[in-house]
C-alpha cells in the first residue's frame, strides 16, 4: 500500500511546505502530486496533511509516515551508495578460508596490508578442517580459498602463488635419520603426524604414498604446526608439511628434513577465486600483495612458472 514514492512525496511536501514546489522537487505536475496523495489518504481512511495551511500541517498519521520515511529512505541511500562502492571496487566483502595453520606465516602479513589499503572491505578469515572449502567457494559462501588441492568446478579460477617442496619431519635421533631420501616403505611402521583433513587432501598421500599403495602404521592429528613439531622432536611420530614451513624448526635444530624420494615431491600452492570476482580492484591487490608477500618472508620456494 505505502511505496517509496508515497516516502518522498511527503518528505518533498515537508522541505518546501507547498503542493506547487513538492511537485517540482518530485517531477510531478501539482494535478499528478494532489491524486497520488488522495489516493494513499483514501488507502489508509485518513487525511495526511491540513489543506489551506503554509507551510503545510501534518496530521498524527502523516507525522507518523514522515518518520517511517526518514527511515526508510535513509536506509536506501546507505544502501545506494555502499552498492555504488561495491561496483567501484571500494568495498564488499573478502571471506577466506585457508587449508594449513602454516599458511598464517605469509598470509598474515598480506591481511595486515589488506587491512590497511581496504578498510570498507569486511574481512573473514577461517580455516577450512571442518568443511570443503571449494564448493562453498563454488556456492558463494566464501570469496578466497588457499589451496594445493585444485578441483575441477565451475567459474573457480586458480592463481598460482608459489612451488614449494613437501618434506618430512624426523628427530634428530630417528632412525631414519641417516637416510638421503625416504621411500614409501619407510613409512610402514611409522606414525603419521598430519592435520585433522582427509588423507586424499594431504601431499603426502595424494603423491607419494597412495600411487606406491602404502599406508602408515598410525596417523595422529594435531591442528597447530607448533605441537607437530614437539611431537616430532620427542619421537612421538614424523610429520609432512611444506619446507619454508619448518624452516624455524630446522634452523634451531628442533627437528631436521628429508625429501619423499629423490627428486621430492614438488607441489603448488594457488588462491583460488570465483571468475567473477578477478576484476575487483581489491581482489586484485590481495592477489599482488600475497604473492610479493610470499617471496619476502618464505624460504624454499620457486616461481609456479618453473
């Protein structure tokens, strides 16, 4: 019944206090102004203003309708102009979702920059154990996913950040210490230390053990890199993550490293993002930001390009 041209009809009315300037305000003839008011007056079965009054007198209901329009129409043009940011690439929303607690090490920095650059954009930031991150990106329910796991799904783009090289975690008194390189079968009586995701998900099954059709003695799982390492150091289990996300470890001689075969198993680590959204300039700048980022603070790693 009340439309929002009702709204600012009445407010119009209001500002200039006659039928002749609200009609010019509204781009309306005065004849088109007066019969859109008595039809809403007929509509509601209450006059909205006193005729013969200048400036003009509101009645209790036409009071009362000018505050739902104070209201209401600032809620559109908040509405109005957050929309014309989002189209200008100014604000909007950035929810990501990352595969790896060792993943804060370089993304931290490139939110924290983000943060800065981008104050309008609401910024999210989960980790992606407990769910498949992918289709919920698919879906619409994330804007970013940090992967090494791409799948094929529609209107999903993979930027390619870095190549880093999965290793293996031993106590510095584990047996196979001694070893060059480590061989599927050398894991058979060993206990697995991985984060709480499928076995599928993680490098080491996906290009190593499952293709050679071993399986560990054990697996364990532990969600901070932190007590992978303390279980590692204490003989408690090996451990597989991404090389630059030991290195504080191997520097102080907490634990050391080897390679998953000879050549080592070499993996790529991608922003994955809707098709649609590449273009937002700030979507853009995080893509930049983290991939400068990335080749400032990690060791290890190589251009995706080689």
């Amino acid at each position: 019944m009340i439309e929002v041209r009702h709204l600012k009809t009445l407010t119009a009315l209001r500002e200039t206090g006659s039928l002749v300037e609200a009609a010019e305000r509204v781009h309306l003839t005065q004849s088109a102004l007066s019969h859109q008011i008595k039809d809403l007056e007929e509509k509601l079965g209450c006059p909205l203003f006193i005729r013969k009054t200048k400036p003009v007198r509101f009645t209790s209901a036409g009071l009362r309708l000018l505050q739902l329009a104070d209201d209401v129409l600032l809620s559109f043009r908040t509405a109005q102009r957050d929309i014309q940011r989002f189209a200008e690439g100014e604000s909007g929303r950035l929810h990501i979702a990352i595969e790896c607690h060792s993943c804060y090490e370089w993304l931290m920095p490139t939110i924290d920059h983000f943060r800065e650059h981008w104050p309008d954009v609401e910024l999210d930031l989960s980790t992606a154990f407990s769910f498949m991150p992918l289709p919920a990106l698919a879906r619409g329910d994330l804007d970013l996913v940090v992967t090494s796991d791409p799948q094929d799904l529609p209107n999903i783009e993979y930027i390619p950040l870095f190549q880093y090289e999965s290793q293996v975690a031993l106590s510095r008194h584990h047996p196979l210490a001694k070893k060059e390189f480590l061989v599927p079968d050398d894991f058979v009586n060993e206990t697995l230390i991985t984060y709480p995701v499928e076995s599928e998900r993680l490098d080491i099954f996906k290009h190593f053990l499952t293709p050679a059709g071993v399986n560990p003695a054990r697996i364990r799982h532990s969600e901070l890199t932190l007590m992978m390492m303390q279980l590692v150091a204490s003989g408690r289990g090996v451990c597989c993550l991404p090389n630059w996300a030991m290195t504080e470890y191997t520097n102080r001689q907490y634990v050391l490293t080897k390679s998953l075969g000879e050549e080592g198993v070499w993996c790529k680590l991608y922003l994955a993002i809707r098709k649609d959204q590449k273009d937002n300039a700030y979507m853009e700048d995080l893509i930049n930001t983290a991939s400068k980022t990335c080749f400032k603070n990690l060791r290890g790693i190589l251009s995706p390009d080689l």
